[in-house]
C-alpha cells in the first residue's frame, strides 16, 4: 500500500498542521497517562510526527509500506527512533509501549471488524499497563464530502493526484483508483496508478471490538476543527 502515494506524499500534506495533532495526542496523554513515555506511531507514513515526537518521547515507528519507512528513515537520521515494516493487524516489535497512536483515518484501511479486532489485540499485547491507544477515524459524511461526484481532485505545481472513489454499500467498502501525476528530472510527468480500500466503522462497532479484546474506552470526542469531521478515541490498557 502506497508504495507510488509515498512519493507525493509529504507534499500533499504540507498543508497539514503537525502541530496540532501533536498536541491532540499530547492532551490525552496527559489526561489518561501522564507518565507515559515510550510511544509508537502505528501508521507512521514518512516519520513527521515522530520527528517532533522524539525531541520529548521515547519513539518508534512502524508501517506497512515499505516506501513510506524508506522517507522516515531519511527524517529520522541522526534521531534514536527505531523503525519497523509491519501490518499494524498482527505486529508485534518486541517492545511494549505507554502510548500508541495511529492518526490521519489510518484505522480506516481496515476493512472488516475482524481486521478490526486483530488490530486492538495487537495494540494490547503491545501496551503496557496502564498504556493507552488513541486513534482517529471518518464517518461517511466525510468520505460523501471528499468524493462529491465520486472524485477528488488535487492539482500543484510538480504533482496531481485524481481519486476515483466507488462505495460498495452491500459490503460497506471504500474502493479508491488514485492516479498520480509526479513531474520528473525532464520536467515531464510520470503518470502512477495505485488502488486501495477504505471502511466506515461504526461507533457501536469500535466499542465492541475493543471491549472484546480487553481494553476500556476512556474517551470519544468529535473533532470538526483539524481536516474536517474526525472522530476521537482512546482506548486504555487496565490489566
């Protein structure tokens, strides 16, 4: 999964504002534990949140492409950030951690509740006690926002992205065609292709499979105020 996205990939999120995810993070950390120290980025893409994570946390970072970690691992030169190519359903890198956290609708990749329950008992296994798992995700009103006309569009000065979005409502799947257009050495472009799938979880659904694999929601908050509506979790450790 996005072995071709990777290469656009920072430069499509330049207009995301790091910061203040990092500061969502850090206000759960604080409030459900405070002590926490050793984090791990489960979805890390190309490491920016690690790299500003790192200047006050013990960090890590794992991904499932390896294209993405291939970026991180530039970022993170010089940095003491271990970094592990894995799928975020069954990993495990022989470490236990007080936080882990997945943002930017990485859960939304999944795409069944039993993918669902494999990542919250990997995420358990993988958390110390007391340690807590926070989280975001999408609802369909988002992805109906994103995809009006069941196409998103995005056009800059060296790069275009086109996603052609179909919705599988009989299995309640996102499917996604994405076409990346990359302006070369030749100041040409490559034209890429890549395909992917997306779920809309619900909120019953979540807290069922994190009931079922033993860990306590704490928390669930809206967020309409940092790249559209997202929905907030936190899940803790108590055994």
């Amino acid at each position: 999964m996005y072995k071709n996205f990777s290469k656009v990939y920072d430069k499509f999120m330049e207009v995301c504002d790091y910061d203040e995810w990092i500061e969502i993070l850090e206000r759960h950390i604080k409030e459900n534990n405070p002590e926490g120290k050793k984090i791990l980025d489960l979805g890390c893409g190309t490491g920016k949140n690690l790299l500003k994570l790192s200047e006050k946390y013990e960090c890590s970072g794992l991904d499932l492409s390896e294209e993405m970690l291939k970026r991180a691992k530039i970022r993170l030169k010089g940095k003491n950030v271990p970094l592990f190519l894995g799928d975020m359903r069954a990993f495990d890198t022989g470490e236990k951690y007080d936080i882990i956290f997945s943002f930017f609708d990485t859960v939304n990749h999944l795409t069944s509740t039993e993918d669902l329950m494999d990542l919250f008992n990997s995420v358990r296994n993988s958390l110390n006690k007391g340690g807590i798992y926070v989280f975001d995700v999408v609802d369909r009103e988002f992805m109906d926002k994103m995809f009006a006309n069941d196409v998103y569009a995005d056009n800059r000065k060296d790069f275009a992205v086109i996603w052609e979005h179909f919705y599988d409502e009989e299995e309640n799947i996102d499917q996604i065609e994405a076409t990346y257009f990359v302006k070369n050495k030749n100041r040409t472009f490559d034209r890429l292709t890549e395909y992917y799938e997306k779920r809309i979880f619900t909120e019953n659904e979540i807290f069922n499979c994190s009931k079922n694999a033993q860990l306590s929601l704490v928390k669930y908050e809206k967020n309409d105020k940092i790249a559209g509506k997202r929905f907030f979790y936190v899940l803790k450790n108590e055994n």
